[in-house]
C-alpha cells in the first residue's frame, strides 16, 4: 500500500490517498484497471476505520486476482466534510450539496496524479467508482454526472434518501450512459433503504440497463456496515471488470 496526501483545490481541504497495488504489479509493463473508493480509510486498517470496521480488502482483492482480475484501487479519505463532499444536492436537514466539487477533485487532481504515477488502464471502461451509504450515493452521482471519467460505478446500499430523494430525479432525467453498474443493498437496512434501491433498480431497468450492465443484488440478513459490506464488494468488481 501506498499512501500520500493530497490538496484539493476544488475544496480547500486536503486529505490523504492510499494506493493497493496488484501483487503482480512489479513483474511488467502491465497495465491495471483503477477503482476509486470512497470513505478510504475504512479499507483495511481497523485503528482508522469507524468504529474499527473494515471492508477486508486485502482479502476481497485476492479473491478477485485468483479469478483473474486485478485492479488497482485508490482509497480516497474522508474529511469532516464528508457527508457535504459525498452529497450532490443540499438536504433540507442535513445540508450538504458539494458532491460536483468533490466529483471534479476525483476527475482533474485524483486522476491525473493516479495515471502518471502508477501503470493504469486510462479509459473509462477500465475506471470504477464505488463507495457505499454517502459514498455510494456520489459514485452513482459521478456516473451519469462526468461520465467521460468512469465507465462503471459500484452503488453500494446507497443513501438514496438524501436531499429528498433528489438522486431520482437526476438520475431519471440524465443521458443513458454507456457502461456498468453494480446496485445492491441489504435486507435488514430497514424498509425505506430496501423501498429505495429497489425503485432506483426499476428506474435503471426503465433507462435500458440489462442484465449484462446493471446487476441488482439484495443481500439476505445485511446491515449497513463495513462488515456485511465486505463479502458484496470484490462480488462487485468481478462483474464490473470482467471481460467479455
């Protein structure tokens, strides 16, 4: 793992970005597929993730590469200004709104810096998105808002409910994207998050995603935690970086 900090000129804050590199990394020319996570250090060290919880990267990682796929993945920090930086629209409670801000960070400083240090795969259909809660709800948000970046989005129980909902509506009313998305949420999450990711999989569905660019997946006794969010994420990346 590499790790360094990282100024955001489109937020005024700065925050630190850790690298996972494929064991395979130091044997070639090789380049890999990138995927962006949000909430970085939840990743894979328990003396900085909330409340100790990680999503086991490590292992969901080796699982992926005995399958034959091997990403890079970036871990994006979090700041105290997570739940504004993570939301497209302001919520009447909660505030927020500087998700196109922090979108624009990802795109024009995480980027660029990512591609020119590390052997990427550039193209957007090598570049994933994914987050989950806040996190999953920008990673939908980046998808259909800058889609010249990231060609698949990894919209972990998402926080649909945010802003009134609003995710809806943007994501009714946005252009069809060529690409893939993974969409899943747990059972035991309560009754509106399940209400809501299954009317974002009906609305995705109506947009002309298929099985072959939308996997919609509920996840049998699942709560809303790093733990349980863990098991679904290489799952994820499977079906999103699998070739054809």
């Amino acid at each position: 793992k590499h790790a360094f900090e990282l100024w955001s000129p489109q937020l005024r804050n700065r925050r630190i970005v850790d690298v996972y590199l494929p064991e395979s990394y130091g044997e070639g020319r090789r380049r890999y597929p990138a995927v962006y996570m949000q909430d970085g250090q939840n990743l894979s060290d328990p003396s900085i993730a909330f409340a100790g919880n990680t999503w086991s990267l490590e292992d969901g990682l080796a699982w992926l590469a005995e399958r034959g796929i091997e990403p890079i993945v970036v871990g994006i920090h979090n700041t105290d200004k997570r739940l504004a930086e993570y939301s497209p629209f302001p919520d009447a409670k909660h505030g927020g709104g500087d998700g196109d801000r922090y979108a624009r960070f990802l795109i024009d400083t995480v980027k660029p810096r990512i591609d020119a240090a590390f052997r990427t795969r550039k193209d957007r259909d090598s570049t994933v998105i994914a987050g989950s809660s806040m996190g999953g709800l920008i990673s939908l948000y980046a998808f259909f808002r800058r889609p010249s970046a990231f060609g698949r989005a990894a919209v972990i129980s998402p926080s649909v409910w945010f802003g009134g909902k609003e995710i809806l509506h943007f994501v009714a009313r946005a252009r069809t994207t060529r690409g893939k998305l993974y969409v899943d949420v747990g059972t035991a999450e309560g009754a509106d998050t399940l209400h809501n990711a299954r009317a974002l999989n009906r609305l995705l569905r109506r947009k002309g995603y298929r099985k072959d660019t939308l996997a919609y997946h509920e996840a049998e006794g699942a709560r809303h935690q790093e733990s349980d969010w863990a098991w679904r994420l290489p799952q994820a990346l499977e079906f999103l970086l699998r070739e054809r």
